[in-house]
C-alpha cells in the first residue's frame, strides 16, 4: 500500500484542534462493520453535529448492518454503495481502517486530507496524517482521548457511541487489550450518563432468531483438529436461506467457537454465491498470544489484530478451508 509522500503522525491534541476548525467532514470506516467501527462513525457524526459541522458518513457494501447496532443514531443516514465524490475543504476521517482498500476510499480529489484513526497494529499510515496506537483498546478510545484532551461536548449519546466500540472490541472486558485505562473509561462514560445494563440488552442479549439459528448450524459443522487446538466451522448458501438469515447476522458467531476449552485459534469461514460470484469471507480468532492470526490474514490480502483478524477471497468455500486449516496447522 503506497503511503502518502506527505503523510506524518499526528497527535490526539493535534486531531481535537483540526476537528474543531473543519468545515465539512466525512466520516468512514469499514466494510462488513462492527461495534467499533459503528460506534466510531456514530460518535465522530454526532461531535460534528454538536460543533456545527456538516458531516456525511459511508461504509462500504450494502448489506445491513448487525440489528444489535440499530440503537445507535444516525446510522440511517449512512451512505453506502459508491462512496461519495469528495473534494476540499472536506477532510475525510477514516476510524477503524487497517488498509485503505477495507474504506473503499482511495479515489477521493485532489487535495482532500485524510485523517487516519486506529488501533489496528498493522496499519501502515495510509493518511495524510495518521493517529495510530496499537495499545488503544479500541478506535472509540482514541476518538475518546481526543474528545477530552480538545475539551469536545460530549454528551450521552456521544458516550454510548464509544462504549459500545470498547465494550465490543475488548469482548466484555475479557480480551488481553482490556487495559486499566479501558476500564477508567468505561467508569467515566457510565458517569456521562451510559446505561450499561441497556447497551448489554442491546447489544448482547437482543439477537435475532435467525441469528440463533445461524449459529446452529455453524455448531453443526464445527470440527476441531490438531487435539482441539483448533477449531473450524463454515456456512454457505444453504445454510443462509434454511436459516433466513443474512451476513449481518454473522457478526459475533466465532466468539462462540472460540469459547471452546483447549481452542487456540477459531475459524469460522462463510461462502456466499457461486461460480463467477462467489464470495468468501474468513474470520480468525488466536487464544495463543504467540499465534498472529493477522499475518495469516495478510497473506490473502486481508488483516487485523493479532488476535483478531479476517480476509476476503473469491476462491470457492472448499480451497478456502482447505487453505486456512494447513496455514494454520503450521503454526500450532
């Protein structure tokens, strides 16, 4: 990925001082979107709104987002599809992008900033200028820092915005990237106002049926090889239309697998279409710090955390498996 010939490393200072003069802003992040992605976009839309400044919002594809995130405001105005033709003075804020192909946003008119905010560990500062700190629990920390070293209006709908991408992205507090920092965090958003109780009913214990159902039937395919060590499950078409449910229902399935006593890494690999249409998505799970299930990911053009990680193919659902269970037999 070509970084740009004046790109540079910002601080949260320096970030907070920029917001506040922009003058048009549009807000992206990722594909197949989660907690921190949405919650990112939806707390950088709503600071805008507080300070007057138009803002606009795009997440590439056009499949739904995950019903558990409907709560959160202004999702409905997301531009999703072909991004939106951009020019100065607006300056494209990109949350929660490892790679610039993940926004679909490399096209943007001469002369537009883009401000690169994220935790990824592996993001090569792909932005003009680029706030990237691998230690952050979540991309919705960094925009917190920043909203509190710039002395931002934050509000409670702005803070459970960013809960819900610390709450999500450090897997209820139990992941390794669960800092004391990120629980001071969560204690200071809870006393902005975030009700905690409701965001968990929200997010984790409000799921769809035909999620419930999608899930039985990954359990179903589930095997494990190498003694438990891992464990690898699927779906594909078939299992979407018996189940009625869609790729936004895939989101959160592989932290069930990964519960599985003496799983080190998790797979869950879904195919959708055929031939010439097929599509195929991988998420990786590593419960062994000295396993990075990112670099797997890069190999296939994907990426991610260390222990979190995914990639998209249009090898057909069979290579894929095929692929990703001998790759990662070799590091077991």
């Amino acid at each position: 990925m070509t970084v740009p010939l004046h790109s540079r490393a910002v601080t949260r200072d320096e970030v907070a001082e920029r917001l506040r003069r922009e003058r048009q802003v549009l807000a992206v992040s990722h594909e197949a979107p989660d907690g921190d992605a949405l919650g990112s976009l939806c707390a950088l839309l709503l600071m805008c709104g507080r300070l007057g400044i138009p803002c606009m919002a795009y997440i590439p594809g056009e499949a739904p987002f995950p019903e558990e995130y409907g709560f959160l405001p202004r999702l409905h105005s997301v531009v999703r599809g072909t991004i939106p033709r951009v020019e100065p003075p607006t300056t494209a804020y990109l949350l929660d992008c490892a790679s610039l192909g993940r926004s679909n946003s490399a096209s943007f008119g001469e002369g537009v900033v883009r401000v690169n905010i994220d935790h990824h560990h592996d993001n090569p500062g792909y932005g003009e200028l680029n706030l990237l700190d691998a230690s952050a629990p979540s991309t919705t920390a960094l925009l917190y820092d920043i909203f509190k070293v710039g002395r931002l209006p934050m509000d409670v709908e702005i803070a459970a915005a960013l809960y819900v991408g610390l709450v999500t992205d450090t897997g209820r507090f139990q992941y390794s990237n669960t800092s004391p920092g990120a629980h001071r965090m969560a204690a200071e958003l809870q006393e902005l106002g975030v009700d905690v109780s409701a965001v968990a009913r929200q997010v984790y214990e409000s799921v769809p049926f035909a999620k419930l159902r999608l899930l039985g039937r990954a359990l179903e395919h589930a095997e494990a090889r190498a003694g438990g060590a891992l464990v690898l499950s699927w779906l594909d078409d078939d299992d979407f239309v018996a189940t009625g449910a869609t790729e936004a229902h895939v989101e959160g399935l592989i932290d069930t697998l990964r519960q599985t006593k003496g799983a080190r890494v998790a797979v869950l690999v879904r195919s959708k279409g055929r031939g010439k249409r097929s599509q195929t998505k991988v998420s990786l799970r590593s419960l062994d710090s000295r396993i990075d299930v990112s670099a797997i990911a890069r190999e296939r053009g994907g990426g991610g955390h260390q222990q979190a990680a995914g990639f998209t193919t249009e090898a057909e659902l069979a290579e894929v498996l095929t692929w990703v269970e001998r790759r990662v037999l070799a590091e077991l």
